[in-house]
C-alpha cells in the first residue's frame, strides 16, 4: 500500500524531528516509509482500519502514537487525540 502524499509530508516531519517507534522492550527503531507501507498492507489483510505504534519524539515526555490507516493515511499525537481520531 502506497502512503498519501499527505502521509508523506507527515512522515517526513517527524522523522526530520527525530522521531522513532518504540518497540514492546522500550528500545527506539526507526521510523520509515517502507514501514508504514508495510503497516497499512497489514491493515488490508487482516481487515483494520488502522494500526497504532508508540512513538518516540525527542523532547516530548508525553506518551505519543502513530496510527497508520489502511487507506495509507497516518496520524500522529497524544495517546487521547488518536484514540479520538480512531473513535470516529
């Protein structure tokens, strides 16, 4: 699945600002376009909307996600904003 040129812009933000996924042991793995691809495919064919990762963004303490979305659209923010955005 091909990202939005929306989705890429966004990406591309976050990773020139340092951002990361954060894997289940609590080390930082990079944050790619392949990977999103690969996220949104796996939405595809295991029938999700959306799946979400923990984020990393350097100098935020917050807890952070990304949401990548089967239609190749991606969200990112506070755990609350994208709980919202997946309510909807």
């Amino acid at each position: 699945m091909t990202l939005t040129t929306n989705a890429k812009r966004h990406l591309d933000t976050l990773i020139r600002h340092g951002a990361a996924l954060k894997a289940h042991d609590g080390s930082s793995q990079s944050l790619t376009e392949a990977f999103c691809e690969k996220a949104a495919a796996d939405c595809i064919k295991d029938g999700y909307n959306a799946i979400t990762f923990d984020l990393l963004l350097p100098g935020i303490d917050e807890p952070m996600m990304l949401a990548v979305w089967k239609d190749g659209h991606i969200d990112s923010g506070s755990v609350m904003s994208i709980c919202r955005v997946l309510d909807r």
